[in-house]
C-alpha cells in the first residue's frame, strides 16, 4: 500500500461524534510518549498531521485521519500517564474502552511499545485485555534507531516470551522507527492484508 492522501478529519471526545461513514479503521494507542504522532506522522508521510509534543499525555480526544479517501487511521489517547487526575484518567478510560469495544467500524489495534525498555505491565494488561475482548490487534515496537538491531531483536524476544507465559498464539509484531522510515512499508502492507481481507468476507 502507498498512502497518496491523508488529512484530519475530526477530533470527537465520545464514540457518538465519531464519523458515521462507515469506512474501516484502525486505532494507533500506546503509552504515553511512546511516538504515536511522529510514527502517525512517518507511516502517512505527513509532517505534521499529527501534533507531536514533548509533553507526554497531549491526545485526550479519539482524533480520526482519512487515508486515501478509504479508511480512517485513528489516534487515540495514551494509557498509563501518572501525572493525570483521577477524573481525567476516569474519562479517558471510559473513552477507549467505549471506543475499542463499541466502534463496529473498526478494523485493528496498533499498540506502540518503546522498544527501549522491557516489557511494561501496563502494556501486557492492556494487550491481555484486548485478548479477553476477542479485539484483532498487533504491536508496533518504536524508535528502534536507538538500539543496535541485536538489542532491539532481543527486547522484542523479551516481551514475546513474556506473552507467550499467557499467549497461545502471539500476535503479528513489526520493527519501526520514525526517524528512519524502518517498518513502514511493512505496516501499510499488513493494513492493506486486513482491508482486503475484511472486503472478501463482506463480498465486496
């Protein structure tokens, strides 16, 4: 897949805002200050279409892009961010949840780890929830340029192994920096699998 065309469209603080188009979609969500918008950024090949921050905890809405007038890619707010309030951590929360569960349109999860540090719990609580939820998802490791390629391949064995404690089947897993475009095509690519995957099961 090659991305032609990418713009935002809207950002919704509640999953009835959310478009009504009924294109497929695919959520981007990790820890804060994980490189959600510079990989948004990179994979769309868009300076800029998402507001990156050196303030960790920036995305409080479920902000939606169209790509190539066909689906949406779906950037939403950051889990595990301890500066929060308790009633901001409480909406935010019930905003992802509502929308993971809830959002028939959509297609897949990415889930972004930092590839620099081992496996998080609260990374492996959210990927086993999404589990529990039967939700399609795959990890997206990030900023694999600051690592030699043997570290990186061996933090990544690190939380596969500590998935596998719990996991009979690991899910897909891909490599990327930002800086570097390492993973982008392979990305796009699994993007473009499940679209034409879902089209055959839909008949279309």
């Amino acid at each position: 897949m090659e991305i032609l065309q990418s713009e935002y469209t809207k950002s919704s603080e509640r999953l009835s805002q959310c478009p009504t188009d009924s294109r497929l979609e695919f959520a981007f969500i990790g820890r804060s200050n994980v490189g959600k918008s510079s990989l948004i950024n990179m994979l769309c090949n868009h300076k800029g279409l998402a507001k990156t921050s050196s303030t960790p905890g920036k995305t409080l809405m479920i902000n939606h892009f169209i790509i190539n007038r066909d689906w949406y890619l779906v950037d939403l707010p950051g889990y595990g961010f301890a500066k929060r309030s308790k009633t901001m951590k409480q909406k935010i929360e019930r905003m992802i949840s509502s929308y993971i569960l809830q959002r028939r349109e959509l297609a897949s999860v990415f889930v972004l780890i930092d590839i620099r540090h081992e496996p998080q719990a609260v990374d492996i609580e959210f990927i086993d929830w999404l589990g529990r939820s039967c939700i399609p998802f795959s990890l997206v490791f990030t900023k694999a340029d600051k690592l030699s390629a043997a570290k990186a391949q061996a933090n990544v064995r690190l939380y596969m192994e500590k998935l596998e404690e719990s996991w009979e089947v690991l899910p897909p897993y891909f490599i990327t920096s930002s800086n570097d475009k390492r993973g982008r095509q392979e990305v796009l690519d699994y993007i473009e699998e499940v679209i034409d995957e879902i089209k055959k099961l839909d008949g279309k």
